[in-house]
C-alpha cells in the first residue's frame, strides 16, 4: 500500500465526536464483517464495491450514501479489481442522539435508528462531501464547522425520516450476553460465564447470538477488543500497551485483528494524517459523480 492509497483519517481536538477517513482507492481496502459503537456514514465518490450489511450484500456505485446505526454488523469490498473511492464520517453516538432529541424526538426513547442502509439522494450526497470538505479544511472555523454538522445531520434526519421502529425484536437474554461481552472485553471469557449472565444454554447461545447480531460471540468480543483499542490509539498510547490492555495474546494478533475492522494499521489510524498544502494526498481528489 503506498502513501497515496493508504487511508486517511482526519480529527480535531475541538470536535471529538468525529472523525473522518477518506480511501482514495479501495483495491487495496479489504475488511471482514464488523461493528462499530458509533453511528457512520459515507460516500461512494467514484466506482462500485459490494456492501454486506447483516445477511444482505448489496451492489453500491458513486453517488451512494451508506448508513450504518450503531452496532449494524457490516463491511464494504472492492469488487473483483475494479477501482472506488469513498469518504466516511464516524459520529459518536450520544452526540447524534443529543441532536435527535433537540428534533423533538423523546428523551425516554434514546437513539433512534435508520432503516435504510443506503440511499441514492443527491442533497445527501453533496452535502456529506462538502461536509467532509469544511471539517477537514484548516482555515476554516470551529463555528463554520459545528454549524455545518449540525444542518447536515439535521437534514440527515429530516430527509429520511426514520418510524424509530426497532430493526429487530429485542431479546432480552441476547442483550444482556452482549452486555457482558462489552464489560469484560480485555479479559479472557469463557462461554460457560457468558451463559450464565444471560440463563442461557451454550447451544442457544451459539446458535441464537450469530442470528440476532450477525457475529458470533468471539467475534462479537474481539469486536469489542477492537473498539477499546481504538479509543486508547485516538489518545496516542504505545501500540503495544494498546495490545495488551485490550486482551489480545500479543501485538501482532492485535495487528491483525485491527487491520481486519479498519483496513489499516494501528499505527496508521493513531498518526492523523493533518490536512496540509505540504501533504499532496489529503485530501484525495474528488472524482467526478457517476454510475
């Protein structure tokens, strides 16, 4: 992967809600079936790729914006060799849902998720890329930029219009095996505790969990591993403290296994890339829309 196929990632201190990540060629981009426990968004800006969202797989060109609620299990492939760029924002989900509640949407109901996993709308679509444009654009103001997310999320909100149905009945029994997953990520679980948190049997367990999220338990749990690890990177810890804190065996399983979730290194996702005159790869050209 060379420096300039290699993913960018944009933050800014005074935004820590949100990040962003542009791929300039997605050839070289191959993930496995993740989640993430922010809400994300992103634009296809030149190509096609295949996008795998719980059991479905769809076929997505230039033009398309994506959607992922949190916890959506999902993954974006480069088809055959066919070349795609995209741009994706990651937005921390009390954020969003703090906006959803200033839409008039009740308080006692927490996120509300979309239904769609993507959509062929030309306002979103411009308007995620000149989004992305003032976020990672150095000369622009902090308000400039707080104003733009909140009138892009707003008509993100507004324009798709989500019934705030659930995408799945809730099980109990499942949330809470899932929610002990999540407390007790870094350690090292055995199946039977998992169970017991949850009054289930092992074979329920199994059989019912990869069902109702779309991964399997260990999957879910290095998910989770994955997840603790990215938020001590984002305060630039040693990769390898990040690898032992987070439960993997040693660095190169963690490297691995990070590389997998995020098609990038963890060195590469801890060192921002700042935009700059001197940086002539960030941010990647903006390819001309079309099918």
């Amino acid at each position: 992967m060379t420096a300039a196929t290699a993913p960018l990632f944009w933050r800014d201190p005074a935004l820590p809600f949100i990040e962003a990540r542009a791929i300039a060629d997605g050839r070289d981009v191959t993930y496995s079936r993740h989640a993430h426990e922010h809400f994300s968004i992103g634009a296809v800006t030149h190509g096609r790729s295949y996008y795998h969202y719980g059991a479905q797989t769809f076929q997505i060109s230039a033009g398309t914006v994506v959607l992922m609620n949190p916890g959506d299990v999902h993954a974006c492939n480069p088809i055959e060799n066919e070349p795609w760029s995209y741009r994706m924002l990651y937005i921390d989900t009390p954020w969003l849902t703090d906006l959803q509640h200033q839409l008039g949407f009740s308080t006692e109901e927490g996120y509300r998720s979309f239904n769609t996993p993507y959509i062929q709308d030309e306002a979103l679509y411009s308007g995620l890329l000149e989004l992305y444009r003032v976020l990672v654009d150095e000369h622009a103001e902090h308000l400039h930029k707080q104003s733009a997310l909140v009138s892009y999320f707003s008509d993100v909100q507004q324009r798709l219009n989500p019934s705030g149905k659930p995408l799945r009945e809730v099980n109990g029994k499942l949330e809470r095996a899932a929610e002990y997953i999540r407390e007790h990520c870094t350690q090292a679980l055995k199946l039977e505790d998992i169970c017991l948190s949850a009054e289930l049997s092992p074979s329920y367990l199994i059989r019912a969990f990869r069902q109702y999220y779309g991964l399997t338990p260990h999957a879910f749990l290095v998910n989770q591993r994955i997840q603790f690890a990215r938020a001590q990177l984002r305060q630039g810890e040693l990769i390898a403290d990040v690898a032992l804190a987070a439960g993997f065996a040693d660095q190169a399983h963690f490297q691995r296994a990070f590389k997998q979730h995020f098609a990038a290194t963890p060195g590469q996702y801890r060192d921002v890339l700042k935009p700059s005159v001197n940086n002539p790869h960030w941010p990647p050209a903006t390819r001309p829309l079309s099918g």
